[in-house]
C-alpha cells in the first residue's frame, strides 16, 4: 500500500502544481520513495501504509472535482469512498482530514455553489460504506461498545498513555528528526517556500496539511512509532518545488535565506564523508558487529558525497545527476537494510514470535497454568506474543515484579535461566517430538 500512496502523492502534487509541469510531483515521490520511517513501516503490512493511501486518495478525489459534472460525481465518489477506509482502518482519524480537506478545497474558490451540491452528494454516496459499517456495529453491539473504538482509539489517547507508551509530542518530532534523511535540511525551507505562496493552492494546501497532521499527532499522549506517519505526506508535498529549484537554481532560490539553501549540498557533501568514515571503521575489523551496519551504511555514504558534489555543480544536468545519485544511494542502503534482521531493532525482534509462543503454549497445558501468570523476563513488550498466548504476558525486570501465587511460585519466560534475587529457577518441560526448538522457554520459579 505504501507504494500506492506514493503514486497518489505524485498525483496530489501534480493536481496541486499544474503550471510546473511534472517535475515537483516526481521529486515528491523521490523523497517518499527514501524515507526510512515510511520504507520501514511499509515493510510490517500494518494498516497505517493503508491509512496513509486512503489519506492521499481523500485529497486527490477533492482536488480532481473540478469542471464537468462527471469528474465533481467521479472526485466526490472518490473522497467519499477514501473517508469510508478510513473510517473502517481508523475512525477517529477520519473527521479531521475529511473537515481539513473539504475546507482547504472550499479556500480554493474555484467551485460554484451547484458544483459543490453535486461534490457533497457524490461525497456522501461515498461514505455510505464506512457509515453502514458503524451504524451495523452500533446496532449489534450496542451504542457503549460500538463507541469504545472512537474513545480508547481517539479521545482516550489525547489525555493517557495507553500501555505504557507515552510521551507528549517529543516522540514523533524525533520520528520526524531520525527519519527524515537525507531531505530534512530542505524541509524548513518548503515550509518557508508554502508561506511565501500561501495564497496559491499550493501554499495553502501544504501549510493546512502541515497544520493537520501536526494536530492530529503531537498532542496525543499516547505515542508510537507509526503515529508520525501522517506527518510524512505533507513534508513531501513541501519539499517536491524546492528539489525542484535546487536543480534548476530558479523558485525556491529566491526566498530569504536561500543562501542556507545553496549551501544544503556542501552540508551532504560532510555528512558523506562522515558516514563513509564510520562505514570503513566497521568494514575492516575493528568492531565485527558493526560489519553489517557498515556495508547498509555505504550506498548512502557515496550517495551523499557524490550526490552532495554534484548538486553544487554550476550544471543544471549535473545538479540532477547529483539528485538521481543521491536517491540512489539512499534507496540502496534502504535494499540492503531490509534484506537483513537490522531494520526490525524498534520491535525488539530479537526472536522469533511463533515458535516460542508454540512451544510456550505446550508447556503451559502440561503444567495446567490456564489461570497464572505469565512473566517475560527482562524483555521488551511483545504484542504478538500475547496474541499467540491469547494471554497477557507481564513484563518482569527484577525479583520485586514477582508475586508468586499461593505457593510462591512464579512462571517466567526467558531465554538464559533467569535469577532474580531470592527466587530458585527451574526449566519447565521441553518441547514435544516434532516440535521446533525455540530460544524462549518457560521457567518455574519457586520462593526460597
């Protein structure tokens, strides 16, 4: 779905930039294509890839109804239809970027009051699906639980966090300030490029997308990674005419400042320096571990330095050989990331989940533990886990988590024997004949 929406992105930019040709919607698509957060998310077919297309068709159905009749039915039918996904992935979210969109296109001015009769009806014709799909909830579960996923899914996170994951806005502004690389230099003057065009669509449409998403997720207080996606889509609307300019030296060169600008490439030119120096420190032995690190690293060293050299060339074609190289080496250092187990370090994917949660649930039926409780030692939270348990398994870092049942006795999973301080642990029943061996197993710790 991930590569849809940067599809849809282009289109978007290229609804949004007629004039220009289709220049800034291909460098848009660009910056998606080498984000790391968004590569990386993509990769987990988690519904936010789903979450962001839907998004990005909303904006496209309103900006293509314009004109005729049967492009206000098709454009309309359209955003209905994206509201409708979003309302079925992720209800909450659904208002705020229908109400931001439909009023950013009525800024347009550019619609009559019978073009917008005919965009809400097809627009409401759209959103018939997801609206039925509540309303049949509603109406088989009951108002109290058909609601709770706009409450604990919406309201709830804006004042708690929800299974530990909290933090106020400084989560995904970091998200924003880890993953936006090699582009996030660019990103504040885009910013400042929208603001001197804020009475064209553009300008208009990038700042209030930009406002939106930022809205939407920084005052929430409960905070996962994938939140800050909905960040994304705006940076690289902002960012596409200012590629743009630094290739042909024309539009965004003549903001103030632009001088900070013209000096982006020499800042890639260092940081490529940099980071082919890491990677020859961890290619030649010094530290192993860094070996795999280093060799992902190296296309996007190379791409930075020559990329870097190449846009401060006096040569419109060299300065876009320089961006093509850059891409490039950012988009293979992504391949080699991902043909790897590093890109998966935030979900502390340390093992496999299924064969342990198999191996676990045996163990649990041969010692009769239906009822206890389950604690993973010094570990990171595993939802999975907990799903393949059909069990919450707690988390436990040392002897004082432990409560012991009646006879003082706790069940751990670890992979070593665990030994917290006045607890004696021994190994639960191995696998079944037949069944994989897997590096979780359950231990049965007895009070001393």
């Amino acid at each position: 779905m991930c590569q849809i929406w940067r599809k849809l992105l282009a289109l978007v930019q290229r609804r949004l930039l007629p004039q220009q040709g289709p220049a800034p919607a291909l460098a848009s698509a660009l910056v998606a294509l080498t984000l790391l957060p968004l590569a990386r998310h993509g990769r987990l077919v988690m519904l936010d890839g789903t979450l962001l297309s839907s998004m990005v068709l909303l904006w496209w159905g309103l900006l293509l109804a314009q004109g005729s009749m049967s492009k206000l039915l098709r454009g309309g039918l359209l955003a209905g239809l994206a509201t409708s996904a979003l309302l079925l992935l992720k209800a909450p979210v659904a208002l705020p970027v229908l109400a931001t969109a439909l009023l950013l296109r009525w800024l347009d001015r550019d619609l009559g009051g019978r073009d917008w009769r005919w965009l809400l009806v097809a627009l409401a014709l759209g959103l018939l699906p997801g609206l039925a799909w509540h309303g049949w909830h509603g109406w088989l579960r009951g108002p109290e639980q058909a609601l709770e996923m706009w409450t604990s899914q919406g309201v709830a996170r804006l004042g708690q966090g929800i299974e530990g994951h909290s933090g106020g806005p400084w989560p995904p502004l970091l998200e924003v300030l880890k993953g936006g690389w090699p582009w996030l230099p660019l990103w504040p003057f885009g910013i400042a490029l929208a603001w001197r065009e804020r009475r064209s669509r553009w300008g208009r449409w990038v700042l209030g997308l930009t406002a939106m998403a930022s809205l939407l997720v920084l005052p929430l207080q409960t905070q996962l990674p994938w939140y800050s996606l909905l960040l994304w889509p705006p940076f690289c609307l902002a960012l596409g005419p200012v590629l743009v300019g630094l290739v042909r030296r024309d539009g965004a060169l003549a903001l103030p400042g632009a001088a900070g600008l013209r000096a982006v490439p020499r800042l890639w030119c260092g940081l490529g320096v940099l980071v082919l120096a890491a990677a020859a420190v961890g290619g030649v032995g010094l530290w192993p571990a860094l070996r795999p690190a280093a060799l992902v690293a190296l296309p996007a060293g190379l791409g930075l330095l020559l990329g870097g050299t190449w846009l401060a060339s006096g040569r419109c074609k060299q300065r876009l050989g320089g961006l093509i190289t850059l891409a490039l080496g950012f988009w293979l250092s992504l391949a080699l990331l991902f043909s790897g187990p590093l890109w998966l370090w935030e979900l502390n994917e340390l093992w496999p989940v299924k064969p342990a949660a198999l191996q676990v649930q045996t163990q649990v039926q041969a010692q009769a533990l239906a009822g206890a409780d389950l604690h993973l030692w010094r570990q990171g939270e595993r939802p999975s886990l907990n799903w393949y348990l059909a069990r919450r398994v707690q988390l436990a870092d040392g002897p004082g988590d432990l409560q012991g049942d009646g006879q003082g006795v706790s069940w751990l999973l670890s992979e070593p024997r665990p030994e917290p301080a006045g607890w004696d642990c021994q190994p639960g029943p191995g696998p079944q004949a037949g069944q994989p061996m897997a590096t979780l197993r359950l231990w049965r710790c007895q009070r001393r």
